[in-house]
C-alpha cells in the first residue's frame, strides 16, 4: 500500500462535519433560522471531497487493496497499539458515495422540513455529529475505530429518534433503539477481543492477511465471526433485533431518510462485507448470515402488506431489503450486496423523504386510509415516488432492477437455491405492498379531510426529491453495465478476491442467452405479477373486494397487522419479565446483599453500644469485674480439672 496514493485532505471528511456539529452546538441557539447555513456548508464541502475519493477508489486508482494513511497512535498498552488511521479502497468508495449523497441532500431537506421547529438549530447540530460518526466508521482502519464510531453513531441516532423528547414515543422508540443495539453490540465487543486474542492486533488489513494465511480457521473462526455478526445484527435492525426500527419512525422523517434508509442501517451490511475473509473462513457462519438475512426479508416484507402508517411501510420495507443484503453476503455474493446497498441507498432515500413531503401536504397526517386521490395536487412528490417504487420493485431499467437481479442470479448459481426462492417470494411481495403505498396514497378519491389545504412541498424539499430520482434511475444501469464487468465488479472483486478463494468461487462470464437470461426473465416475471397485482387492486376505491380478500385470509392478515406478535412476545420476555426479574433482583440487592452488609455494621454498632455501658469510669466497678472474672475462671478450672 502506498500511503502517497491517498490525498492529504482527505481527513477533511472527518473534520469539516465535526466542525459543523461543534459550531452549531455552541452558539447555533443564537442564529435562529440561519442555524443551517454552517452545517450545510460543512456537509456539501464534505461530499464534493468525498466525490473526489469516492469515484477514483471505485475505478480502481488507489490499488487492488486500497490506500491507508495512519494519523496518529491512539492507545498503546505494552506490546499492542492501535492507530487511527483512514483506509480508502472501493468498498469505502461505494458507502462514501451513499452516505455523503444522501447526508448532503437530507441536510438540504431538513431546512424546509424542521423550518418551523424550536429546536431547529439542535438537529442540524446532531445530523452533523451523525455525519461525522458514520464517515469514521467507513474510513477507519482499525476495528477498535470502527467500534468507538460503532457507538458514536448510535449515541447520535438515539438523539435523533428522540429528537422530539417531549413527547412519549419518540422518547421510547429512542431508548428502544439504544437498548437494542447495545445487545449486538456486547457480541462485537467480544468477537474484537477474539481478534485480539488471536492476532494481537485489531487492524484491519492485518487480521484480513492473517485469515488468509490460516490463522484463524475451524470453530474459533465461526465463533468470533459469529459475534462480529452480532454486531451487524443489532446495527442493521436484522431479526431478532429488528424491534427497533419501525418504532424509529416516530423521529422527523428526515432522520428516517438518513439513518434508517441510506447510512446507519447499512454499516451492518459494511462491516460484514469487510470483514469477509473471516466469514468465508467458516461456511457455519456463512449459513447463519445467509439464514436471517433471507428469513428477515420474508418476514418484514409479509408485515409491510398491511401496515397503513406511511412510513412503518418503508421501515419494514428497509428491513426486507437489508435482509436481501445479508442473504447475498451469506451465499458469497459480496459484489451484489454492495451493489444493493448502493441503489437502496437511493430509491429508498428518495421514498422516505418523498413521504415527508405527503406527510407536509396533508399537514401532519401518515396514516394512508386517510389520503388518496394526491396525484395532481402534488405532482412532483407523485412523480419521483412513482420512480422510487418502481426502482424497489426490481422493474427494469431502474436501479432496483440490476442489484436484486444479480443477488437473486447468484444465489441460484452458488447453490443456494432455497435462498433463491425465499428471494423471489420477497420480490413479488415487495412489487405488490409498495404499489399498495402508491395506490392508498395518491390514487382513487380523496380522503383527506376538507379542512386540510393540501399543497406541494417549498423547493429545499422537492429539489432533493428531483435529485434523488435521477440515481434511482440510472445508477444501477451506471454500476452494473456491462453485466460481469461493470464498474463496480472491476473496483470491488480486488476486495472480495480473498473471500472468493476461501469460498472457491469463481468469476463467471454473464450470458443473456442462458441460465443468468433465464433467471434475469423469471425476476422480472414475478416483480411484474406483484406490480400488476397491486396496480389491479389500489388503482381505484376497490375497498369492498379488498375487504372480501381480506376477509379469506384473516389468520394472515391479523398477524401480520400486529407484527405476528413478535413485539408482543418481546414486550413480555424482555420488558416485563425483565422488569420483573430486575424488580426481584433489585429487592435482593437492598434486601439480603446490602442488609447483610447493613446487619454487619448494625451488629458491631449494637455490640459497641452494649460494651460501651461498661465504661463507666469508676474504679470500684472494674475491680468488681476482675473480681467477678477470676471467680468465672477459678470455678470453671475446678469443673474442667474434676
């Protein structure tokens, strides 16, 4: 690696939003509405920095292994030390590109959506502090970084869900949020003290080289990759951590954009991807992954069918799309999941913040039952939405279309064929509930109430949403032309090359005339029958059929309505057992641990309370008990000696 290849600016990227979020948390309360312009200056400088990396890495100039240039020893205990250090290659290139795109374009957003907010300057204040957190962990080096970042970014999310802390939910779904993590995170803590305990070192392209080498292999290397996976777990809401998520949708909608559509929910996705060499070391763990990425998928896409909230829709919908990502990391298609990751990226950023700009036009409400008929009264909203929808059904030629087919394509042809089928369910299903949203939302009669005057979004809202459209159109045909050797293949495979061997995978040449044409055919088949579907059935007021079809399959509809009980059966283990179980703990600690610490000073305090009733000071009442003494000892010596 030559560190030369790698710009001296490039620690801008870290330094410019830490100077924003600090900025504006010192004296942002005093410039009111002007409380923007720093943070938003800072973050658009950081994306046209990070564009002047981001492109380069994925074509390829900084190497087949990335450049990395170390600033500066952190912590050194004895033989270890840990370095910060920023590491660039193309998988940092592809979040860098979704992350700082996405950041620059919500923070944009955020000036007409929390225009009206009190705490208007303390939100620009924490999307900076969030910025800057999710850019560390994508540049770091060293694993113990990337988990002081880990953390960062979880500290600035919990901010942001409860950013509205006066009110009751926001404040619990913020708490669940952390609490949640915090149970993944325990497991990547304890996989990065395996990593130490094997190698001595959390540097990353160390511990990468020392798996390569066989280090680190058999049932050591599943249980720490395993815990690494906690970790990603927690982070990227996959089940059964995924409790937390869709609750998070109780925070502005532009949080749900940031985080929980294009950045933090996807550093799960980053940690696996990089660290890939250790799970291809153990094809147990490989399963594991490839198992509740795709029973995730299936599972929050069957809730998403009957959800109304807006918003709790394209929460589930995320799940189901991240779960993909992880199912193609499990089956070893890195390439395809990062692929993914990039065009979720987009279209779903362009459909939360598109929901948003609803959420704006009928001035507050989010349940879908309650619009209808919004096309022509808010044309740029339907019109961008329209493309983030079809982008997520996998409709060719949007973006969607080129990252699911792929996953799907690889899947079927490394033989994980049930993976392929979970994937081609999920497909149809999701074609089927986003049309839903866009049928319920914008199409047949109005329901909004006529009090409400409903009205397009002000330019800082709409303008994202034009910009937002143009990837979620042409950034999959972008990446992923020419099939097998696109830009994205030629940049990524160099990263993943090790993993490949471990896992003996082969690159293949892409036919259109053969089982990758057949199965390319059969995707767009099945996303095809779950558009038309949804198109036939929320085109128009069907609601008399709807509730026929419902009637048929009420078993499923009552438990996907209700999450199929899972947040009930969690509330009850976890929240009130736990409660219970800490309640009981609780009273044993002040009960019989600090009261028999409490008894022994109570007993020595009595003790010398009794004793100190013999002090009297009077010299005739001690030889009395002297004499009282020897009297005791004589008697019990001629006891004893008879």
């Amino acid at each position: 690696m030559d560190e030369l290849l790698l710009p001296g600016y490039v620690p801008l990227l870290l330094i410019l939003p830490l100077v924003g979020f600090a900025f504006t948390a010192a004296i942002g309360r005093r410039l009111g509405g002007a409380a923007h312009l720093v943070p938003l200056a800072a973050i658009f400088a950081t994306w046209g920095i990070a564009m002047s990396v981001a492109i380069p890495a994925l074509l390829g100039d900084f190497g087949e292994h990335g450049a990395t240039t170390s600033l500066f020893t952190w912590v050194a205990s004895g033989s270890l030390s840990f370095d910060i250090g920023i590491h660039v290659d193309a998988l940092t290139g592809a979040l860098l590109l979704v992350v700082t795109t996405v950041g620059a374009l919500v923070h944009l957003y955020s000036v007409g959506y929390m225009s009206h907010d009190p705490g208007y300057w303390r939100f620009f204040a924490y999307l900076n502090l969030f910025m800057f957190s999710m850019l560390l962990l994508v540049l770091a080096s060293n694993l113990l970084v990337v988990f002081a970042a880990w953390e960062l970014v979880g500290l600035s999310s919990y901010l942001l869900i409860g950013f509205w802390y006066t009110k009751r939910e926001p404040g619990l779904a913020a708490k669940k949020a952390f609490v949640t993590n915090r149970v993944g995170d325990v497991g990547f803590a304890l996989g990065l003290m395996g990593l130490v305990a094997v190698f001595g070192t959390l540097d990353i392209q160390t511990i990468l080289e020392g798996v390569a080498a066989g280090q680190l292999a058999g049932p050591a290397a599943t249980l720490i990759a395993l815990l690494v996976f906690c970790g990603a777990v927690g982070k990227s809401a996959q089940f059964p951590l995924h409790v937390w998520l869709p609750d998070a949708m109780e925070g502005p909608t532009p949080v749900s954009a940031l985080i929980h559509a294009a950045t933090m929910v996807n550093a799960g996705v980053y940690l696996v991807a990089r660290m890939s060499p250790l799970f291809a070391a153990s094809h147990e763990a490989m399963l594991v992954v490839a198992a509740i990425g795709i029973f995730t998928a299936i599972f929050a896409a069957s809730i998403a069918f009957t959800q109304t909230d807006i918003k709790r829709v394209l929460a589930f919908s995320t799940l189901s799309q991240l779960g993909y990502m992880f199912a193609a990391l499990g089956v070893g298609a890195w390439v395809p999941a990062i692929f993914h990751l990039i065009t979720h990226g987009f279209f779903k950023g362009l459909l939360f913040l598109g929901s948003g700009s609803v959420i704006h036009a009928v001035e507050g409400e989010q349940e879908m039952p309650k619009m209808g008929g919004l096309a022509k009264k808010i044309p740029i909203t339907y019109a961008t939405m329209l493309i983030g929808t079809i982008a997520i059904a996998g409709l060719p030629p949007l973006a969607g279309f080129w990252s699911k087919d792929e996953i799907l394509g690889e899947a079927f042809k490394f033989g994980y064929v049930w993976v392929w089928l979970v994937g081609m369910v999920v497909a149809g299903a999701t074609a089927f509930y986003m049309f839903r949203l866009m049928g319920l939302t914008f199409w047949g009669t109005s329901r909004v109430s006529e009090s409400v005057h409903v009205h397009e979004s002000p330019w800082t809202m709409t303008l994202p949403l034009l910009l937002l459209a143009v990837p979620s159109v042409g950034i999959g045909a972008l990446l992923g032309l020419p099939f097998a050797d696109g830009i994205l293949v030629h940049g990524l495979e160099p990263i993943f090359h090790t993993a490949n061997v471990l896992l003996e995978h082969e690159h293949e040449a892409w036919t259109l005339f053969g089982i990758d044409g057949l199965l390319m055919l059969a995707s767009v088949t099945v996303a095809s029958i779950g558009t038309v579907v949804g198109v036939r059935l929320f085109r128009s007021d069907n609601g008399d059929r709807i509730r026929a079809i419902t009637a048929r399959l009420q078993p499923f509809y009552t438990g996907s309505r209700n999450r199929w009980f899972f947040d009930d059966l969690n509330d009850l283990i976890f929240v009130r057992l736990g409660s219970r179980v800490a309640n009981a703990a609780w009273w044993f600690d002040r009960r019989v641990v600090d009261g028999a610490v409490n008894g022994v000073g109570v007993l020595a305090s009595s003790g010398g309370r009794g004793l100190r009733q013999i002090q009297t000071g009077r010299v005739q009442n001690y030889a009395f008990g002297i004499a009282v003494g020897l009297a005791v000892m004589a008697i019990a010596y001629l006891v004893i000696g008879a």
